[in-house]
C-alpha cells in the first residue's frame, strides 16, 4: 500500500443483512422500486384468448399493489425498509382471496428458499365492530378476529412432468370467524383449470383455490400469536423463512421471528397426472383470504429467494 493510502471497507447490502440466504440468490425483490416480477395469478382461458373462460373460482384475484401503508387515522406509515410494500387486498367479500406471484425456472435441484418481512391487518373501519368474537378492551381490537389467513406457496414440475405444490398457510381464523393461529398444509393438490376442463370439478366464485374442502387440510407446529398490536393501522414487521428441496420434493422448515418449525414430516401431494410445457417450473406466491365480508391485507417489505445449486 502506498504512503498515505487507506484501504476502503467492504462493501455492504444492509437491505441484504437482515436475511440469511442460501449460497446462490435468485432474487432480492425490493419494493421500493417496482413489484419485481410480482403480478397477479389469472387462470387459464381457452385458445381464443376468452377471458370468460377462465374458472369463476380464479378470475378475481386482485393485482398486488405497491403501498405506502396509509391509514386514516396515522397517515403514511411506511414500511421496514423505504417508503413501499408489496400489498395484497382481498374484496370485503367472504372468502375472497388476493394473489401475487413471482415466476421462476430452475437450474439444478436442491434446497431452496423463501424469506420475506410481512405484515397482516384487516382493513380499518369507523363505527360499530363488524364481528362480535373479540370485544374491544382497550388492549384487545374487533379486528383481530376479522383477518382471515394467508399463504405462501410454490407451484413446482420437474422430471418429466411430475407437477407438485408446497403450501404453507397461516390460519388465524377458521371460517367460522373463531381464533386458531395455526400453520397448516394441504394433504391434497391444487385442482388446476385442465382438472375443470376434463370435469373433475367445478368451483364457485371465492372457494378456497388451494384445497376447497376445509377437511384437506392439517394443522402443523403449536399455535402461533403473532404481533396484532391492539388496532389495524399499526404496522408491525415479521421475518418469515421458509424452505424446501426440489430434489426431494420435500418441505424442511419454517421459521417466523423466533419460531422455527420442521417440517420434515409434512407431506407434499404430487398430481396424480403429468403436465406438458412447464420444464423447470418454479413459481412462488404469496395469497391472503378473508373469512368475513371484510377486506384482509398481506404487506411484504421486501422479498428474497435463495437456492444451494
């Protein structure tokens, strides 16, 4: 080094530090600049491109939307790392479920990740509680109970077709608007519009597009509160970590904030078919459903997607 000469500090990603990726990132979505790739999942429609052709159940699942979290009570609030968050808004409609999803390929198999910062509210009101499960106590909010769940998933076909989907959701209500705050999986996969067009089923606008039948699912892990904070316009940031194994076609953990949950033992249904022009597919979406006539809101701060191929 020359007289005088100092040598710099390596350079570092603060956005980036606040993860703990796999060796190799795939992508690192912040939403301050753009929805990175993030759009809305449409289902499919005929060879005429007919938009009416698409299944009842998939044709209103609401684009995600850039969001700077602003209330009526606060203001902008912001988000953990800039000024925008990825939001997803279901309608105050029953069932209604908001998507985004990030389209990928692979380039190997293996281990990999999703991590996210998210938040979760039900949309704020002023006037009488919409529902009567949790009273208001100065402490305790009516919202509370008024968000539904929301899910974060893959969509998956490898080695000649073979077509699967890890789910994870996180349920804080049942359908019956009652607490459970439970992580859960389905034991069965996605019915998909070839299933519809060969008449395997027919689903109304609003069914849950994951698993329609509530008996499908099961829950995995202990009951998890996660950080409410009294009213729906206040905005708490949670890490989420989540991976699997596309080698295995296996689920190996979850981790949210402090809690980690293995899931070594929960099964990943694989279709019993095989799908053409989907080599390589490797999809992620995030999803939020509401349980009431009350519109729920899934925020991402900010997305990263690691593998170890």
């Amino acid at each position: 080094m020359s007289p005088g000469a100092r040598a710099l500090p390596s350079a570092r990603d603060t956005d980036l530090e606040k993860f703990d990726p796999l060796p190799r990132v795939l992508a690192f979505d912040r939403f301050d600049s753009t929805t990175h790739g993030w759009t809305e999942l449409l289902g499919n429609y005929d060879g005429e491109g007919n938009l009416d052709t698409v299944d009842d159940h998939m044709r209103d699942f609401r684009p995600p939307q850039l969001s700077s979290c602003t209330f009526f009570d606060v203001g902008t609030h912001g988000t953990l790392s800039g000024n925008l968050a990825l939001k997803l808004a279901s309608r105050a409609h029953t069932g209604h479920t908001a998507t985004g999803i990030r389209r990928l390929t692979m380039a190997g198999r293996g281990q990999v990740q999703i991590e996210t910062y998210f938040a979760f509210k039900a949309e704020a009101n002023v006037g009488p509680a919409r529902t009567g499960t949790v009273a208001w106590d100065g402490n305790r909010h009516p919202a509370e109970a008024e968000f539904g769940a929301f899910t974060v998933a893959t969509d998956i076909c490898s080695d000649g077709g073979v077509r699967y989907h890890n789910v994870m959701r996180y349920e804080n209500t049942d359908l019956d608007g009652n607490l459970t705050r439970r992580w859960k999986y389905p034991v069965v996969p996605e019915p998909t519009p070839r299933d519809h067009h060969e008449g395997k089923f027919a689903l109304p606008y609003a069914a849950d597009f994951t698993a329609p039948d509530p008996g499908d699912w099961r829950y995995v892990g202990d009951p998890m509160e996660l950080c409410v904070n009294e009213v729906p316009t206040k905005i708490n940031w949670h890490y989420l970590r989540w991976r699997i194994d596309t080698a295995r076609r296996a689920n190996v953990e979850l981790q949210v904030n402090d809690t980690v949950v293995d899931l070594a033992d929960t099964p990943v249904p694989v279709y019993p078919d095989r799908y053409q022009t989907l080599d390589n597919l490797l999809n992620f979406y995030f999803s939020v459903r509401t349980h009431t006539d009350v519109r729920n809101f899934l925020f991402l701060d900010s997305v990263l997607i690691s593998v170890d191929w």
